[in-house]
C-alpha cells in the first residue's frame, strides 16, 4: 500500500515537473511575444495613426489642391491671352463714369480703368480695354462671379464688402461723404428741417443704409423713396416726388449738373459718412491686387514728384532722383516684380496722366463740377493722399 502511494506520489511529482517544465519556456514564450506584441500594440496604435496622418494628408492637401486650382491661371494671365482688361464701371455718373452718345466711356473712374489697361498693355483703347456698366446692385455678382477683372465704379470700401463680396479694396482713390440735395426754395437748411420729408435714394448703395442710421441717430422721421439707378433717382426728385435727394457729395455735385436748373438747388453743409471710393478686386490673386494697387500709387506718385503726361519721357531720361528713376523703370526692376514691363508707371503717366492730371481732366476747375480737391490733396498738402515708397 506504502508503496502503491510512493509510486502516485513519484508520478504526480514528475507531472508536475514535467508541467513546470512545459510551462516554463511557455511563459517565457509568451514574455518574449509580449514585449515584441508591445512593439506591435505601438504599431498597431500608429496604424491608425498613419491613417489619421493618411487623413491630415488629405485634409491638408485638399485646399492645396484648391490653391493650386485656383490660381491654375493667375489673372494676370488670363487677361493677357484675353488681350483685354474688363473694368466694371458707370454709365451714368458724369465726371467718375458716364457713358456717351457714340459708345465711350469717361470719367476719373474710367481714367483709373485705362490706367490699369496701360499698365498690363502699354495703352488703352477699345482692344485693351473694355467697361462693363454696373449699377449699384449689380456690381459684387459680377465681381464674386468673375465677369469683370476690377471695379472701378464710385464704390465705397466697407466692412461688410471686404468679407461679403469676397473683395478686397485697392487704395483709396477719392475720399467722399455722404450728402443731401434740396430745392432752394424749400427753406430745408439742415437735416433736422427734414422731419417728415421724403428722400430719393438708390438702392445697393451705402446711401441708403447710412440715409437710415442717420435719421435715427438725429430722431428726424423721414420717407425715403427708393430707384434701382441713377437716371430714375434724380428724375423722381427732379419730378418733385422727394423733398429730397441723397448720395455721395461727388454723386450730388454731378447730378445737379444734369438737372434743368441747378442753380435751383443746393447741397446742404452736412457730412453724413465716410466714403472712400476706390478699386475692388476678388479675393485670392495677391499679384493682381498688386498691380491694382501700384497702378493707382503710381498716379500719386507722379504727382508727388511733378512727373506728368507731359514731361514723363524726358524725365525718364533726366531724372537723377532714385525715387523717380525707379518709379519710371529706369532703375531696378520693380515693374517685373509686378509681373508687368519696368517702365509701366511710365506708360501710365504718359497715356492717362498722374492723379493731378486725371483729378482735374474729370473734376477741377475747367469742368462743369469743380470740385475742391479737400480730402484728396496729396499728404505733402495737407491731404491724404500717400503712396508707399518705389523701392
Ligand atoms: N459710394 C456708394 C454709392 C455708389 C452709387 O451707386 N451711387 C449712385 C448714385 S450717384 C450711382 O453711381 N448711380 C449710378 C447708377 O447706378 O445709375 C456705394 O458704393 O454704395
């Protein structure tokens, strides 16, 4: 019996050593498959990861694509294969845009639209250049959809338009307020003899929206009355629909001169706003914002330095100030850096005249308007009108 017992005992004790000994290099098996199973727990974490970074790819390629999409054709390109500049403009604001009976275009608006034309081609005439008339409402769409390259059309930089219209706004061009027109004999003086009037406004327009904040602002109830142009503005208030009529004071200026008596009517002395006009363009081709903006520097530049249409070729060969030399292309390389020819601030003061030139051909004392130049005098008198340096 003692022995039988041994014998399990014996058995038992060699199973189990057995076991022991089995198990042993299975643990150690397992260790060594768990540290390198560690190594692949990492792996299979940065698996996903990869797919995540697979994924940032993707997120962070898609608007590279978008970029490289794009400017696939820089607008510059197009509007050289084009072989045309498409300025948006007025046709119906006498001395900034204005459309005649034989088909052309005038105006410091249209001059700042040749000006850009010069710029890419050298000149501007009816194969570099065309204009596209807009009225008030229509101009983001034709900027937000491409048809029109700059807008060059008594338009006023806003907050709104910056980020709504997906535009940008080049220098300020003319510095404007709103203003309010009246008949002389109405004995309307100031805003406040406005209570209950009615007034002609246009639509799409900063007019109208300031026309409102400042009537709340001064508690003067009023009626405005409002046209989809110009023409039936003017022609409503002319009719005496309204008592009165408002737009920017260079808008007033220029509408009275197309009513039957002028001197029957007057501006008042209220400044109801700020409008800076200038050229917008859509967002996205920091190149063509570029040569907006130093075609227009390049005007006031010219006047700064007493460059004109008159003496830009001769200055080009005199000139000894850098300044001057740069700007003309006779030293360095600025007018490449913009992707157009070096002497194209020359072409621009020779064919449109440097902002002096444009300001009085379209607004100064030899034109029905007469407009003080104000707000619109160069910094060195007194006004603000600044051009960064040509360097
Ligand atoms: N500067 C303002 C007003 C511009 C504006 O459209 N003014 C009118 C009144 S003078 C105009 O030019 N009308 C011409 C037209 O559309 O017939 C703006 O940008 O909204």
């Amino acid at each position: 019996m003692v022995k039988k017992v041994m014998i399990v005992l014996a058995v038992l004790a060699l199973f189990t050593l057995v076991a022991a000994q089995c198990s042993q290099p299975q643990v150690q098996e397992v260790q060594k498959v768990e540290e390198p199973t560690a190594t692949q727990a990492q792996q299979v974490q940065e698996q996903p990861t990869a797919a995540q970074v697979a994924e940032t790819q993707e997120v962070q390629e898609s608007p590279q694509v978008v970029e490289v999409q794009e400017p696939s054709e820089s607008r510059l390109d197009t509007v050289r294969k084009r072989g045309k500049l498409i300025c948006g403009g007025n046709a119906n604001l006498a001395g900034f845009g204005v459309l005649a009976d034989d088909g052309s275009f005038s105006g410091f608006d249209i001059d700042y639209c040749k000006a850009v034309a010069v710029a890419i081609f050298g000149v501007a005439d009816d194969s570099t250049l065309e204009i596209r008339p807009l009225s008030a409402s229509d101009r983001p769409i034709a900027l937000q959809t491409n048809e029109i390259d700059v807008l060059i059309r008594n338009t006023t930089y806003t907050l709104s338009r910056d980020t709504e219209w997906s535009a940008n706004f080049g220098p300020t061009t003319f510095y404007d307020g709103q203003g309010m027109m009246v008949r002389k004999d109405s004995g309307i003086k100031t805003l406040e003899d406005m209570e209950g009037a009615s007034i002609c406004v246009q639509t799409g327009t900063t007019t109208e929206l300031n026309l409102a904040d400042q009537m709340a602002l001064r508690g003067i109830n009023y009626t405005p009355k409002v046209f989809p142009d110009a023409p039936s503005t003017i022609a409503a208030y002319e009719a005496g629909n309204c008592d009165g009529f408002t737009t920017d004071k260079s808008g007033l200026i220029s509408q009275k001169q197309e009513l039957a008596n002028p001197d029957d009517h007057i501006i008042l002395d209220v400044t109801m706003s700020k409008e800076p006009l200038g050229p917008a363009y859509a967002h996205g081709d920091d190149q063509w914002a570029d040569i907006i903006d130093w075609t227009v520097y390049c005007t006031f530049s010219g006047e700064e330095f007493g460059v004109t249409s008159a003496n830009v070729d001769e200055m080009a060969k005199t000139a000894e100030d850098p300044n001057v030399r740069r700007m003309l292309g006779v030293e360095g390389e600025l007018g490449k850096g913009l992707g157009l020819d070096n002497d194209f601030c020359a072409n621009v003061i020779r064919e449109v005249g440097n902002y002096e030139e444009i300001y009085n051909r379209n607004l100064g004392p030899d034109t029905p308007f007469n407009v003080p130049r104000g707000l619109n005098s160069l910094w060195t008198d007194g006004g603000l009108l600044y051009a960064p340096p040509f360097r």
